[in-house]
C-alpha cells in the first residue's frame, strides 16, 4: 500500500535542451530512467512513491518537442505541445476541430496549460487499485483486485480484458486513432513511425504497459495525416460531472460522405477497455449506408457485440452504445 | 543543512546583490532551516545530503518571484508549492490535495494559472512565478480582484481563495468582462469545500466592474 509522504525522495533530474541529449541520457540509463513531460501524471507517482525511478529526464527545455507544424502530409504535432496548444492552433480548430474539442474536454485548464500531448496519449491508467500500489497484475503481481464481484469497479472495462481490467483514460487517443495519426519514436540514433491503433498496447501484449514505450524510448512527435482534414469527425466525451473529470467513456468517429452515404469512417471509442478500440465492426455494417437514424441505431447496437461488463459498470454497455449511435447521427459539437 | 543555507546567502552576497537583498535572503533562509525541520525531518539528511551527478541539474538556482529574483537551494523533486510556503515564507499559496484536483495551490506562472503543487520548482526557473503575496501594488492599493472578493464578501473558510483569486486574475488579463458562465469554465479547475461558488463568481464580475472604474 502506498503511503503518503510529503517529500519525493531523491532523484537526479536532467533537464537536457535537445532531444539528441535526451536520448543519450535515456539510452544510458535504461529502466532507471523516467521521461518527464507536464509531470501531471508523473508526480502522483513519486508523492505516493509507488514509481521510483533513480534518474527523470524532464523534456521540458527542449524547445523543438513543442512545435506544432504543417507538413506536405499534414500536420506534425510536437510530444510536447501542451494540450491548451493544441486547443488553440489555428490549423488544428479549421482541420480537425475534434481533436482541439477532445483536448479542451480533458482535464481541467490548469492541467492543460501544462500538460502535454506526448503525456496525454502516454498516461498510465486511472484503476485506483494499482495507483495506491497494490501490487496487483499491472504492478508486476499476480492477482486483480479490481474484478472480483466485490471490487469497486465502475470505471473499469467492459471489453478486451485480459488479467487486469484497467482502462486507457485519455481524451485525446480516441481522435487520434480516428484520424489515422501515427506516433514519431526516437531510440538512440534510430526512428520509428508506429502507427496510433499499434502505439497502445493492451494487457494481453503487455500487462505492465500502455503503449509501446519501452525505456529507452522517447516519443517526438505526432503525425496527423490530411486524410481526414476538413471530413466530420465526431468527438463526445462522457463523465461523471460536466467538469473536470476523465471520461467514463469518450467516443470519436470520423466519416466521409457522399451526398448521404457513408462512404467510409472510423468509430473509436476509449474509457472501455485496456487501449481505445477501433470498432471496426461498427464500421463494416454500416459503410455504404445512409446516414440517418435507422442507420445510427444500428450502428450503436453493433458496438456492443460481445461486451463483457464487470459488477459495476453495466451503465457504460449504454452508454457506448448511445455515443456510438450519436457520433453518426448528430453534427460534431466543437471547442 | 543549516550550513548549506548560510553559503547560499554568502554566494548571494557575492554576487552583488545589495545588503540589504542580503538580509532578506537571510531571513529567508533561517525561515527555510525551522520549515524544512518539519517538513524533512523523518529522513532529511538522507534525502537531500547527496551530491548531484555530473550534468544533472544543481540545486542552487535563481528564481524569480514576484518581480524579485530569490536564490535558493532546491532539490530536484522539490514543487514550487513546497519552495514558496517552506523556503520562501510565502505562506499565502496555499495546499490542498497536493494531487492537481483542488487549485488551492495556483500560481501563476508567466501570467498562465498552474497548480503549484504539481509543478517542479526547476520547471520555473527563467519564468515569473506570481503568488497572492504579489498582487497589491508597492502603496497597498489592492488588486480589484482582491478589493470585489472584500466586497461581495467572497469566501467562507477561504482556504481556496488564494487559488481562485490567482486564477481570477489570469481570467480578467485574459477576458476583461467574462461572463458568469466563462469565468466558471475557465474557474473549473478549482474547488471550493464550503461551495462559495456563487459568491465566487459575483467577486469576478465585481473585479471586472472595479477594473472598468464602475
Ligand atoms: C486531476 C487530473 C484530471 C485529469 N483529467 C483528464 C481527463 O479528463 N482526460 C484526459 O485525457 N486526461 C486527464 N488527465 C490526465 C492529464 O491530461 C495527463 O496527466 C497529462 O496530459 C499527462 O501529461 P503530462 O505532460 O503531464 O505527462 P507526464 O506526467 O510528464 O507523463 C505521463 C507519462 O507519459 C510518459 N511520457 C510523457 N511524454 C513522453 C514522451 N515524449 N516520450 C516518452 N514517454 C513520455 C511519462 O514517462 C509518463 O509515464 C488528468 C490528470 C489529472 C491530474
Ligand atoms: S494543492 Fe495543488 S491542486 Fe490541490
Ligand atoms: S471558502 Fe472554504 S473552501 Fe472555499
């Protein structure tokens, strides 16, 4: 059980100004080594001293991380771009409005103007049972303590568990995935593009990780290709206030249209399950088709197929339903 | 520890700072030496005694507060919460859920609202960090945001005020005549226990009226 000290032990903390240094660092140090974005995520770790790593590399002086910039292909999204950065770019509001909505809709504006997209996407989850450092499956043990019956699980998934039934709570993943973005990794000297539905990982790859990020690793960048620029992509986020507070479930869609038919589309929901999952289900039944209604009632019960909800989170098995049944039929709200 | 702390005023010193810059800086750090015996003391001397490895960051760093540049010793891990209540005597920022949930703690930081708690004090190095202690202008005259919360009478227990009036002040250089509903949205990341929204928020329309000379 983690106890609640007021001072984070010691650590060293190297504040290097380019990325060429962060990697080196990173690369030196191993899995003794932890990667330093907005740290709103990172210092409840160290508080509660469930992570203690010997060495964090804070991003934070590395200018370049935070561009945000247009591409022939798009749009390159520094990892370190905070989110009230992306809110506000004026090419991210007039092509892809969705994602600008779905990062002003996490968190609350404190944590936006220091947070970062890098650190959004690669959050850890939210299950209460790990961060109070029970050592449970995600923490290298060999037990759940969230799925028995009589577990508090009413944030926890509902599809694709395997051992552990944490769920991925970031606003801004679904979108992502939905448009097709690709993460930009640099280890060492050498870069790869995982594209986002790879990017996460759930527990039936890796029970002790989230995405891809292995140590080592550095995330640079965010790709956005212009495949979904200027189409309908539909953001909507549910919680359990209408204020700060991480999502129960969020639902993005983005569709092409020709006249009324669906010519193609992407429905990705995340707050369900250990990774935002494409339901490409969804996306089979109903390509082709009108947009209207009946067609959106169909849809909303595709996405439930084979749900699995534990004690207390039956209430999500609707409400994916009606999101997903919404990002069809309703116009996107925006920020 | 309390040796460590007398350099840090020496090395002040000189630097050229005026005596009495130097003094202050002194007051200070004796405030720090009492402070951080409470707040360190199960393990101090082995949290904080070691020495940093080559290029990682010193602990002796300048920042700026208030439009005043302090200099002080800050291990790595330390939030600028920490440095302000316990090294820096700023005791109006004040902390709540030191987790980034509650606001209590907002400072502002090159003009931006952050949670204080949950912000590295080695993160706001170069920037200007103002506190509640920072808004009353040199002859007294408060802030108007401060003057509306006299006014309308602003808070109960006011343990959140610090936060939201920081907030507050951000919001009206943002947006001079917010709305009710703009200033709860942008207010949203702060909690009040004893649910003073309501005055809260008729403090910011009244700030808003203050600053238009009505
Ligand atoms: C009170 C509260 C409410 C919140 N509500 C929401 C919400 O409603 N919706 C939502 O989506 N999020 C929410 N969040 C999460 C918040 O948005 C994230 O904590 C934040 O975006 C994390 O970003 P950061 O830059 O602070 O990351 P950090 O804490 O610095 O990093 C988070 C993790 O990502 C890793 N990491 C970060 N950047 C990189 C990189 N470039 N390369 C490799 N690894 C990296 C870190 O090592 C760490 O493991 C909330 C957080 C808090 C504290
Ligand atoms: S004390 Fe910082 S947000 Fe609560
Ligand atoms: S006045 Fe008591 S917490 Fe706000």
């Amino acid at each position: 059980m983690a106890v609640i000290r007021d001072v984070i032990p010691q650590l060293e903390l190297f504040q290097p100004s380019s990325t060429e240094d962060a990697v080196a660092l990173l690369a030196e140090h191993g899995s003794d080594a932890w990667v330093y974005a907005g740290g709103l995520d990172t210092l409840d770790w160290f508080k509660d001293r469930v992570k203690r790593p010997r060495v964090v590399v804070d991003l934070g002086a590395i200018e370049s991380l935070r561009e945000i910039r247009s591409t022939p292909d798009g749009l390159e999204i520094g990892a370190m771009a905070k989110l009230i950065d992306v809110v506000n770019h004026s090419e991210i509001q007039s092509q892809f409005p969705a994602l600008a909505f779905a990062a002003k809709s996490a968190a609350s504006p404190q944590i936006r103007n220091q947070g970062t997209i890098g650190g959004n996407i690669s959050q850890d989850t939210r299950c209460w049972y790990y961060r109070d450092g029970w050592t449970c499956y995600r923490a290298g043990g060999n037990i759940c303590y969230a799925s028995p019956p009589t577990a508090m699980n009413r944030e926890h998934c509902i599809l694709g568990a395997s051992r552990c039934v944490a769920v991925n709570p970031s606003d801004t993943a679904p979108v992502l995935v939905a448009l097709g973005a690709s993460m930009v990794v640099r280890r060492g000297r050498s870069e790869r593009v995982v594209p986002a539905e790879e990017f996460f990982v759930g527990p039936e790859i890796d029970i002790e990780r989230m995405t891809v990020l292995e140590p080592g690793d550095l995330l640079t960048s965010i790709r956005v290709p212009s495949t979904w620029a200027g189409t309908r992509v539909y953001f909507e986020k549910v919680r359990d206030r209408d204020t700060w507070d991480f999502p129960l479930v969020n639902v993005a869609t983005a569709i092409r249209q020709d006249g009324d038919t669906i010519q193609d589309l992407r429905v990705v929901v995340n707050g369900v399950a250990p990774t935002p999952v494409r339901l490409t289900a969804v996306e089979n039944a109903i390509r082709g088709q009108a947009r209207n209604e009946d067609t959106a009632t169909r849809a909303g019960d595709a996405a439930i197929q084979g749900v699995a909800p534990l004690t207390h989170n039956g209430f999500k098995v609707n409400l994916m339903r009606n999101l997903v049944k919404r990002s069809i039929r309703d116009e996107p709200m925006t920020a | 520890m309390s040796q460590e702390i007398i350099e840090v005023a020496g090395e002040t010193a000189q630097q050229g700072v005026s005596r009495r810059g130097f003094i202050k800086g002194a007051i200070a750090a004796s405030a720090a030496v009492s402070s951080s015996n409470y707040l360190f003391r199960s393990n101090g001397g082995a949290l904080l005694a070691q020495t940093p490895a080559a290029g990682a960051v010193e602990r002796l760093i300048t920042v700026n507060v208030n439009g005043r540049s302090r200099r002080i010793d800050v291990p790595p891990m330390e939030t600028v919460a920490t440095t302000l209540r316990y090294k820096l005597g700023l005791t109006g920022t004040k902390i709540g859920c030191d987790r980034a949930e509650c606001g209590a703690c907002t400072v502002l930081v090159d003009g931006q609202p952050h949670y204080g708690c949950s912000l590295l004090t080695h993160s706001v190095r170069g920037r200007e960090v103002t506190t509640i202690e920072g808004l009353e202008s040199e002859d007294g005259t408060l802030h108007p945001m401060q003057q509306a919360v006299l006014e309308e009478q602003g808070f109960q227990c006011a343990f959140c005020m610090s936060g939201f009036i920081m907030n507050s002040v951000a919001l009206l250089n943002d947006n001079p005549n917010p709305s009710r509903k703009q200033a709860a949205e942008w207010l949203s990341g702060n909690l009040c226990r004893c649910a003073d929204y309501d005055k809260i928020l008729t403090s910011v329309q009244r700030a808003a009226e203050i600053t238009r000379g009505a």
